[in-house]
C-alpha cells in the first residue's frame, strides 16, 4: 500500500481535524500507511518527530474538535527551494511519496509547486551525494491532493470550503448576542468581520441576520456611499427600527480602493446620523470553536475521496483539489482553481469590480 502524509497549511479552520481522521481511516481502511505531518510545512522542513505515522484510534474523536490537532504554520523556509529540497528527503526517509495538503490557496500553490519540482529534487539529492538512484526509484514522483480549508470560501470552483459555515455560524451567533444589546439601548454596530479579498462571510452574515448595510471588497459602495449609507440608516430608524447593524468584511474598500475601516463607519453613524455606535471586531472567535456539522460532513466525505484521488493518480495525473459543487464531491484541476481564484484577486486590485463579482457567480453558473 502507498505511505500517505496529511497536513495541515496556511490559517485553521473548524473542520481540517475532520480531514486529517477521514484521511487517516481511510488510508488505513484501503491497505495504506498514514502519516501526519505536524505544524504545517514546518513539520516536513523539520522532519523527525514531525512526521508520525498514525493510526485508527489516534484520530479518535477528532471530527469534533475545531483549529487543527496537528498544528499549521506559516512556513517561510517552504518558500525557499532549499527548504523544499530538505522536505523532499524527509519524506523519502519515511517512504511517503503521497501528500495530501489542507489550507488555503497559497498552502495549496506550494503544494503544487513542490509536485512540479519533485524529479528536479530527487536529482539533486542524488547528485549532492545524499541518496542514491536506486534509493530514489520508488519515489520518481509525487502525489498531491488538494483540500480547500479556509473560513473565507475563498476558493473558485468549490460552493464551500472546509470551515466557512462554521465561522458564518458563529458570525450570526454573535450578531444575534449584539442584537440583544443595541435593541435595548437603541443603539448601532459596526461589526468587523474576516474576509481579506471575499466577502462571502460579510455578505452572507448580513443577510442571515438582515444587516442594514454591508462592505464588502468584490462590490464597494457607490462613489458617494457616505450619505448613500446614512439615508438608508435613517429610513430604517424612521420605520421603527431601535437598532442597526452594518457589517464591514476586513478587506472592505470603496472603489478607489481606499479602506473603508469599522471605526470609519462608526464616525459616520454617530455624527451625521446621531446614533450612540459601537464597534466590535470579532476576530478569532470567527475561527474557533467546534465545526458545525454541514464541515464535518464536507471534510469526512473529501477527506475520504482524496484518499481514492491518491490511488488513482498515474504519473501523469495533473494535481487534484477535492470541491464540491451542486452538492456532488469532485475533483478538479488544482491550478485551474488557484488561477481563478488570483483572478478575482487581480479584478478587485484593478478596479474591476464587475469582473470580480462575474468570477464570483461563475462558480455557481458552471
Ligand atoms: P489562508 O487562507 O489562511 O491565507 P493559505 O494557505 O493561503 O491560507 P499562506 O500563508 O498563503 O496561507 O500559505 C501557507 C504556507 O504555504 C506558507 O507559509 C508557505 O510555507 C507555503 N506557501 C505558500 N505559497 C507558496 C509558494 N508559492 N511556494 C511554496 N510554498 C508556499
């Protein structure tokens, strides 16, 4: 059976332990070896201690708990050729040749990249003496398999990534706790949430708890969204509302690309609509916590097809990532997915908004 290396990448998210015990079973379940790499792709740089094989009752329990059991890291010595050529030999030392990697776009970029460069690596651990080619034979290529872990759902190709209803549900949760209070007192929230260059969280929070106005990067207010925001507050006031809650993703911008900022807002509210505002920025409350169930699901039922991804790789398989679309489990062309997903990135720096919300919805037009 193949040896196969689960990690964790890039920022955690409710869910990636779910991943790492449906991976773990299942490579067992399917004759294979599993191994968890520790604290990201530190753990494969390191090596060691780092890599440990697993087995069935070590993930026990695991699909409750949230963050990521197995630590993640930001790596920068993975960035580095160097670092991936020492990686390379940690790995043959345990006899992995089959990574499957769980982390956001640039986890998954660096995944990919160590793929490319995989027989360039062997080489060089040959020519420099440290293994010999008959060492290396097993190991002329390597696997990889994409899991999208990221609160953000980020991601183009997939409806969700591991992690993002969890955090939207504490998002709502929290709003729901703020409701309470700015009810009572009458009073307005600007309320900050994660979201660097998606605002699905942000957009989806104000509509699960009917927000009155939301920021979000893809599509910024209109030129003049001061009083365009404050006329809307006073409408709302003027029609019984005791409360107001404007949501503000952490990326926001107007469309020069000039912050929008919480505190910004927050000003707004209180000199030109009069209203006693509040901010709160929820912060890593967001990616704490136990996954609700819908992530659970989503990383069990992936976790278990990377693992069949792995076993029927051929040398020439291109990598996968593991999304779900219309509620089916597929794998797709992992660069295809990470190129997507910079070109939204790249619309929102260009000011294209319109462009950036069409790559959005092409996810739910394919
Ligand atoms: P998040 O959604 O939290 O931002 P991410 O996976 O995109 O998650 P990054 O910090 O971009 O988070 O990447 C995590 C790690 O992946 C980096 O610290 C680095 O070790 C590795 N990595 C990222 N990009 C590359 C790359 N181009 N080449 C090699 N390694 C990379």
């Amino acid at each position: 059976g193949k040896r196969i290396g689960v990690v964790t990448s890039g920022g955690d998210s409710p869910g990636m332990n779910s991943v790492v015990r449906a991976v773990v079973r299942q490579s067992i379940a399917s004759g294979c070896t599993a191994f968890a790499v520790y604290e990201g792709y530190q753990g494969l740089v390191d090596g060691g201690d780092m890599i440990r094989e697993m087995a069935w009752e070590d993930v026990r329990g695991w699909t409750s708990e949230g963050g990521t059991l197995i630590g993640t890291a930001r790596c920068m010595a993975f960035m580095e050729r160097s670092g991936r050529l020492t990686a390379a030999n940690n790995l043959v030392e345990k006899g992995i040749d089959a990574l499957i990697i769980c982390g956001g776009d640039g986890s998954l970029t660096g995944a990919d990249r160590f793929r490319a460069e995989w027989p360039s690596l062997m080489d060089e651990l040959i020519s420099s003496g440290k293994r010999t080619e008959d060492e290396l034979k097993p190991f002329r290529h390597l696997n990889i398999v994409g899991l999208v872990g990221s609160i953000d759902n980020d991601l183009s190709g997939t409806d969700a990534t591991i992690g993002c209803y969890s955090s939207l549900q504490r998002i709502c949760q929290s709003i729901d706790f703020i409701d309470a209070t700015a009810f009572s007192h009458q009073r307005a929230f600007v309320i900050e949430v994660m979201g660097r260059h998606c605002g699905w969280l942000a957009l989806m929070a104000g509509v699960s708890c009917g927000a009155d106005f939301i920021m979000i990067p893809e599509n910024p207010p209109s030129e003049n969204w001061e009083e365009e925001m404050c006329s809307i507050i006073k409408k709302h006031r003027q029609m019984g509302k005791r409360k107001t809650i404007v949501i503000v993703a952490e990326g926001a911008h107007d469309r020069k690309l000039n912050k929008i900022s919480a505190v910004m807002v927050k000003d707004l509210l209180s000199q030109k609509v009069g209203l006693d505002t509040r901010v709160t920025t929820l912060g890593h409350v967001q990616r704490g916590g136990p996954p609700c169930a819908y992530d659970r699901m989503l990383a069990t039922l992936q976790g278990v097809e990377a693992v069949k991804a792995v076993l029927d790789a051929t040398p020439e398989t291109e990598s996968p990532v593991i999304c779900i679309v219309e509620n089916k489990i597929v794998r797709k062309p992992l660069l295809d997915a990470i190129a997507k997903t910079q070109e939204v990135a790249a619309h929102i720096q260009n000011m294209d908004f319109e462009a950036a919300m069409r790559g959005r919805d092409a996810e739910f037009e394919e």
